[in-house]
DNA sequence: AAAAAAG
C-alpha cells in the first residue's frame, strides 16, 4: 500500500484482505492479480485492520480514525447522503477524529501541497487575495429559493461542522464568510437534498458544491466497493463540466478543498493522453471531475463505474443539457450503473437555466430545491456594458482603437487583459494573426487547437505574457481568469444566455469589469433581449439599439427564460403559481434590487412571469 | 450555423 490512494479504497481493499486473508487465494496483493473473491460486508469498526491484529493505524492514512465510524454501519450499499439526514448532531463529541492529526503518514506526506510550500505560505495565500472574493459586493444580492421544506441558509462556515481538515483550507483559502450562494447551497447540501442552482460563476460555486461533498465523504459511511475488476476504480462523487478547461479548474479547487482529508480528487479529460489519467485513478478516486466525452470512455471500458456515486454535480447544467451534450448526459447519468435520483444526491449548477432546459433536468432530480442567487459580476453595475454599432468590415479596425486605447492606459507597463469571443474557430485564428502582425501580444483558444495548445494560451493569457485573447465559446463559461478588465464581443453570440456567460468572465468575484459589443444588422435577433438585459442591469442602452430592439421584438425567440436580476426562475413556478415552500432571503437590504427592472418580469411572480414557450 | 466533447 505504497502509493496514495483514496480512503475509500484503502479500506475496500483491505476489507477484501481480511476476507481473502486465511483462504488459499490469498496469494497477491488486491488490485494487480486476477479479480479476488467478492469481498463480504466488514462492519466499519473492523474495517481497514488487518487479519492479524497488528496495529492499524500505520497504514491507514484515512481522514477518520476507525472508530469513528462505528455509529453509521447500517450496511446499506447507499450510505450516502439520505442516511445524513437525520443525523443533525453528527460530529459533535467525535471532532478528535477530524483530521486525523499526528496520521499523516507515508501516503499521506506525499500529497502535493496545493497552496504551495507549506512553511511559506505566504506567496500562496498572496496570490489568492489578489483572485479573492470581494465580500462587499455581495451584502445586497436577492435570493430566491422555492420547493419544499428549504433549510435555512447559514452565516457562517463556523455554523456547519464541515470538519476540522476542511475547515483549515477553508482558512488557508481566506474564505472569510460564505458567498450568498454558499450560505444556501451548503445547508441544503448537507440535509442531502438535490438542487438546482443559478448562480454566477466566480460566485463561489464551486466551493458551493465541494464542501458538503467532501464534508459527506469524510463522514460518511465508510463504503464497501466492489471488487468487480481489479482495474475498475469506483467514485463516490462526479463532477461533470463542458470544457475541459473548466474541468481542470474546478479540480484544482477541489484539491485546495480537499487536501489532508484523504479525500481524492481526480480529474479525466480528452485531449490528453488517458494512460496518466488511468494511473492516477488506479491510485484511488473519491470525486472524479470530468469531461462528458472522456467519462463514457472511461465508462465503456469497465475503467469507472458509477455505482457507488453519492453525489452528482453538474457544472453548467444549461449548457450540459443542451442539443449536443443531452444524449452524453443522458448516458452517464441514465444508462450506465449510477443510482437513481433519490439515492445519490444530484446538484445542478448554472448561471443561467432557461425553462425547457429545466424541465430537461428534472428527470434528473429529486424533490429538488430551486436556487436563484442574484447575478454578482454580470449584468449588474459591476460590470460596464457598452454596445457598439460596429459594420462588420470595420471591427478589426475598431479592436484596434479599443486596444490602443486601453494600452496608454495599462497598469505598470503590464497590459489589461483582453477577452476577445467571435463566432468561429477560423475567424480566431484569422483574428489573432492580424493582431500579432499589428503589434499586439495575443493568443486563441478553441476546440480546433490540440489540448497543449489551448492549456498554453490559457496560462501565457493569465500571466499577461499575451494579454490578448481570442476565443469561442469555449472559454465563454465559467472559466476563472483573474484581472480580466475587458471583454469584448467581437461577434456577438445568437443566445443571449451565451451573452451572459461571456461577459461573465470579467467582473469576477465581485470586482469591476468592462464589456464591450460590437453590434450590427446581423445580430438583429439578439437586439430585444440585449436591450432587456442591459436596462434590467442598469446600464445605459443606446437609442439605435432600442430601435432594432422595437423592430426585432416580434419573434419572441431569445427572450430571457427567468429575466429579472436571476439567470433562471423555478419553471415548477409556471404551473402551479400559489405553491406553497417557497421562501425569500433578502441578503440585508436586498428589496432595494427589486426595484428597477421593467417589462413586467422584473421580480414578482405574477402574470408577467412567462416562459419562452408557454 | 457554430461550438463543445473520444480518437
């Protein structure tokens, strides 16, 4: 047991030990020889010791001492978070457990410290004040939950015993108090309730839906995976995203998150070779972060099994279930070995949720609760936008004067960051070598350039090495590029939703950002729900474009699913409008918020809320 | 129509 491997599998393999131990198949170690007998069920206080009754701390390197699991064992295969439940008390009285103080043994010291060095942690932290959270801007975001009974949201982190280990990155991340979409998100969580959630990325999302998860891990019920192939490795948590960027991000943070837990936090993705990523599941896996593609390979060659998943996470759920993925999703979630809705715990995320899209998702929940947590950092006055007329013959000079522009301007001889999106993956291309030829650092990003490409300029953009990048709508979602100041829409997207999630990308965790249009008679359609939006964010709407707005308002398409300061409201809301359970917080003052918005979607839940295909 | 995601 030389190399780290998740809790989880430490103690499945050597539950299998313990039952192979005194037969004559005993002869090799679990997970190189043939398959070994299908390991009988071990009660948790007998887990993880030996036949013999040598010590067993030496070689546990688990977040939990043995004993403490003792009060869980139902033997359910599903120990999972419906068993949490009622368990309001937990942890109290066992904190000794948390972390496992003084166990940090061999596997354990070789976890690479995702903060950096340990004994100088000051860099570290540094860097991440500078991509912290900016907490002010979040007092007055309006939130909204609807379904049945929803736990109330927390204050603090402190409120929740998510575990000593956890704790302490939570500290070594300076998350000082939760996000608004923390706050509720983690209490609804940990009561093991599925969620959908719209929510802005950069928002604290991802923190959002880790922390119960690797909280439910830590504490819960030590589970029994099955031995079906010694090769086949068996998460208890999948986090699915669209891009393979996003992945990489999300698992990133994740390991922040889960470092010295004993929790471990794979990631799998195309592009790259899959050799090192099946090594590294081979080395245990509690949460697998993933790219849909990668997954169903992994999945057809009995590599991954889902069937002992606790928790599903979907990051930008719309965009999952859209045209091009539902089918992948569908597969994964449905037609493979993953519990039902109502077993595992599923939690949807995005920043936007148009209403057939929902409608989509449900299939995937259980008695769910409905999130809205106001736009942070998109359409709202912390980001500036400005919509251009621009011919689309004149955009590559007009780029030119906004980056000339901003170059006088620049901070300490280093440039702003520049996000350019246009439409297609040539048009990027063709952009960014007129820029360079013009004098301007930049680099592109889209699906036609292999992984090594696209991971490169992503890093030469962050470090402001090329200060200007080109990209499709692969980078349009939730990505997480500090010091973003301008993003401009080179091509402006057909869907609004897409819009949003571009824009997104400055203006980050409650910071200023600049984002900038360029507009003209092609993109008449998108003109009605431009104006809408940018009027409900308070930003100031040209007059032309108003005009194409009353012109092109006939078609109806396009039109905000949720409108209002949310990227979604709760579709279960059009059908039966009086349902009861719903409640609203109002982060402090936020009614202020209501205020504003026009054209009858503004906040309430009257008539006025429509969907776009109702 | 384009983009993404497996090779």
């Amino acid at each position: 047991m030389s190399t780290r491997t998740s809790w989880a599998d430490l103690a499945a393999n050597s539950a299998a030990e313990n039952v192979t131990a005194g037969s004559s198949a005993s002869n090799g170690a679990v997970g190189t020889t043939s398959a070994p007998a299908r390991a009988a069920y071990v009660p948790p206080h007998l887990r993880n010791r030996p036949a013999s009754s040598e010590p067993p701390a030496a070689a546990y390197n688990g977040p939990i001492s043995n004993n403490d699991r003792s009060g869980y064992g139902s033997g359910s295969r599903w120990g999972g978070p419906r068993n949490d439940y009622n368990r309001s008390g937990y942890g109290g009285g066992r904190a000794g457990g948390w972390g496992g103080r003084g166990g940090w043994d061999r596997g354990r010291e070789r976890e690479v410290n995702p903060f950096g060095d340990d004994d100088d942690t000051e860099q570290a932290f540094n860097e991440l004040e500078n991509s912290g959270i900016n907490f002010d801007a979040y007092e007055d975001i309006p939130v909204e939950t609807s379904g049945d009974n929803v736990p109330p949201p927390v204050n603090t982190f402190a409120e929740v015993d998510l575990g000593e280990a956890l704790n302490q990155n939570i500290r070594r991340c300076k998350y000082v108090k939760p996000t608004p979409v923390q706050r509720h998100t983690i209490p609804i969580s940990l009561a093991g309730r599925d969620l959908m959630a719209c929510a802005q990325t950069g928002s604290g999302k991802t923190a959002a839906f880790c922390f119960p998860i690797i909280s439910g891990i830590m504490r819960g019920q030590c589970p029994q995976r099955p031995l079906r192939g010694a090769r086949t490795v068996y998460p208890l948590a999948l986090i699915l995203s669209p891009t393979r960027e996003l992945s990489m991000q999300i698992h990133e943070e994740a390991r922040k998150f889960s470092y010295q837990t004993g929790v471990k936090v794979v990631v799998a993705y195309g592009g790259a070779p899959i050799n090192q990523q099946l090594r590294e599941l081979e080395r245990g896996v509690d949460i697998l972060v993933a790219t849909p593609g990668r997954l169903v390979d992994l999945l057809e060659r009995a590599r991954v099994s889902l069937q002992m998943i606790r928790y599903l996470a979907l990051d930008e759920a719309d965009r999952m279930l859209d045209m091009g993925f539902e089918p992948q999703i569908r597969k994964i979630v449905e037609q493979m070995d993953m519990p039902p809705p109502g077993v595992r715990q599923t939690m949807l995320f995005s920043a936007t949720f148009p209403k057939e899209i929902q409608r989509l998702a449900s299939d995937f929940l259980s008695n769910y609760i409905f999130l809205a947590v106001g736009r942070v950092g998109s359409s709202t006055d912390l980001i500036v936008q400005r919509v251009e007329f621009v011919h689309e013959s004149d955009k590559r000079s007009h780029l030119m004067d906004l980056l000339h522009a901003q170059r006088a301007n620049g901070v300490q001889g280093k440039q702003a960051l520049t996000l350019v999106f246009v439409e297609t993956k040539k048009g990027a291309d063709s952009l960014e070598h007129w820029l360079c030829i013009n004098g301007f650092p930049a680099t592109t990003i889209h699906g036609d350039r292999s992984q090594q490409e696209r991971e490169q300029a992503l890093r030469s953009f962050k470090s402001g090495n090329t200060p200007i990048l080109v990209a499709t709508d692969v980078a349009a979602r939730g990505l997480d590029i500090p010091h973003v100041a301008h993003v401009v829409n080179f091509d402006l997207p057909n869907d609004i939703d897409d819009y949003v999630h571009r824009i997104g990308r400055t203006g980050r965790a409650g910071k200023s950002g600049l984002a900038t249009a360029f507009f003209n008679e092609n993109n008449a359609s998108l003109a009605k729900a431009l104006a809408d939006l940018m009027q409900e964010s308070n930003q100031e709407v040209p007059a032309w474009l108003s005009r194409y707005a009353a012109r092109s308002s006939f078609g109806g398409r396009n039109r905000r699913s949720g409108g209002g300061r949310f990227g979604g409201r709760d579709f279960r809301r059009d059908s039966s409008f009086s349902r009861g359970g719903s409640d609203y917080y109002g982060g402090g003052s936020g009614n202020a918020a209501y205020g504003g918005a026009s054209g009858g979607h503004g906040g309430g839940y009257g008539p006025g809320v429509t969907s776009a295909w109702d």
